[in-house]
C-alpha cells in the first residue's frame, strides 16, 4: 500500500497543485499528471475498503465466540491455522465478488450510455445513470452477491468508479462534457459525503471519550475536570507528535526531491519512482 487511506487528502494535494498550474500557466505544470492522480487516488480509496472488509471479517469472527483453543499444543494450532484459513477465504471471497461486481455493473453503465446517446437523451440523465449504477452496485454486492457468494460492496463501489475512470467517464457524451453537469454533481457529491463522515467520525469520538472517561479519570466526578484533563492531554502529548511528523515529513521531501529529479519524470521507471516517493 503506497497511497495514504485518507482519500480526501490525496485528492486535495492533487487537485491543490493542479489549481497552481492553472492560475499560472505561463509557468512549468506543477500539478499532478491524470494516471499519478488516478493510481493514488484509486489506491487510497482501495485501502479504505481493505480496512472496511477487514473490520467486517474480525467483527464477524469475534461474534462467533471463542471456542476452541483451550487444548494447547497440536488443538491450539490447528485452531489458529483454522481461523487463518476462514480469513484468507472470507476476505478473497469479498474481495473478488466485489470486483466482479463492479466490472458487470460498469459495463451495463457504459452500454445504458451509447444506448441513450443514440436516443439523444439530455445529459443529466447519464448523471442519474451513474447515481443509479453506484447506488446498486452497493446493494447487489453487499445483499445479494453473486452466485449466493457476497461480497463488498465498498470494493464493488471502488471497481465501478475506477472502470468509468478507465473508459472515459463511461463513454460520456460530448454534451455531457460540454454542460459539465456531471463533474459539478458528483463534486457537490463528494464534499457533501466527506463533510457528513468526517462529522460522524467526530461525533463518535467524542461520544466515545465521554462514556470512557469515567473509567481513564475515576477519580473525577465534574465533567469540567475530565475536559481539562483531555485539553491537558492534547497540548501535552497529541500536539508534540503531530508537530515532529510534520518535521519528519518536510525532511523525507527534502531528501527525496534530488532522488526524483535523478530518475525523472518519464517512462516506467519515473512513473514507479513517483508513485513510490508519493506512497
């Protein structure tokens, strides 16, 4: 895994340089090329489905119990070789049903496409159509499966809007791409989703320190003492770190800028370097 799992900050970083280039274009393009921005933004996205799939799996295992394993010896092992076994199936079983999933559903889309655009069907119609195709690549994969064989439908999801990368926007038509209803709608789209998860995700947290607090601080009993305690904590602790990560990383840049500008930008061996020094 090169890409970071926050798909956000790959695209920010990437779309953030390309809006250089943009407002100065008399200068060297600064912004990441289309397969780099592709490749990590792809990859990162892959890698958030991995950790779904893998919380699904450990959730499933832990719900069933703990038995066996008391035996020692020989019982023990054979029970950890057996719970390594169901891992490996369920998570290839997930994996590539989701694939498939998303690679049928995607060419249904790219046939639903020329289909209409013979029609001469407005444009917003292909952005229902993509709506539509994403919306059930989730529920046939995540629900029904495939041959009685579920599978993931965040990887499912993955697939299908990678194959339309891949083909085009899944063969968009020129009037598509002139009115770029699309692209605004799937934009509004994506930042709608990414405020209302990373919302959530403060949420939890949050509610999650509040019923644990009790248990870090039992001899607080004011909800004011376990707030200074946390506040303490973050200035003490959580901020140091975050500020020596930030050095460590403008270090690695600094010491890999020359590698980069060695290898250069072209050809497979650049391309590899690139996304590796970026990873």
């Amino acid at each position: 895994m090169l890409a970071a799992t926050d798909a956000v900050a790959v695209a920010a970083i990437l779309k953030g340089g390309e809006q250089l280039y943009q407002r100065r274009p008399a200068a060297r393009p600064r912004g990441a090329p289309e397969w780099l921005a592709v490749l990590l933004e792809g990859e990162s996205l892959f890698n958030d489905a991995s950790s779904i799939v893998l919380f699904e799996i450990f959730l499933k295992l832990s719900s069933r119990g703990g038995g066996g394993g008391g035996g020692g010896g020989r019982g023990g092992e054979g029970a950890l070789l057996e719970l390594l076994g169901a891992m490996v199936a369920d998570i290839s079983q997930l994996a590539a049903v989701g694939v498939v999933m998303g690679m049928l559903i995607g060419y249904g889309t790219k046939f639903l496409f020329k289909h209409i655009q013979r029609r001469g069907t407005p444009p917003h119609a292909e952005v229902a159509i993509t709506l539509g195709g994403a919306y059930l690549t989730y529920l046939l994969t995540e629900y029904y499966g495939l041959f009685g064989f579920h599978g993931s439908g965040v990887i499912g999801v993955v697939v299908y809007g990678l194959f339309g990368s891949a083909t085009l926007i899944f063969g968009l038509s020129r009037k598509g791409r002139r009115h770029n209803a699309f692209f605004d709608f799937w934009d509004v789209v994506q930042f709608t989703a990414n405020g209302l998860v990373f919302f959530f995700v403060g949420a939890s947290v949050v509610n999650f320190f509040v019923r644990i607090a009790p248990e870090l601080y039992p001899d607080h009993d004011d909800p004011w003492d376990y707030a200074w305690d946390a506040s303490t904590m973050m200035l003490t602790r959580v901020a140091p770190i975050s500020l020596f990560t930030l050095l460590i990383r403008g270090g690695l840049m600094f010491l890999e800028a020359p590698l980069l500008a060695l290898v250069g930008g072209g050809g497979a061996h650049g391309r590899g370097a690139c996304v590796g020094v970026c990873g």
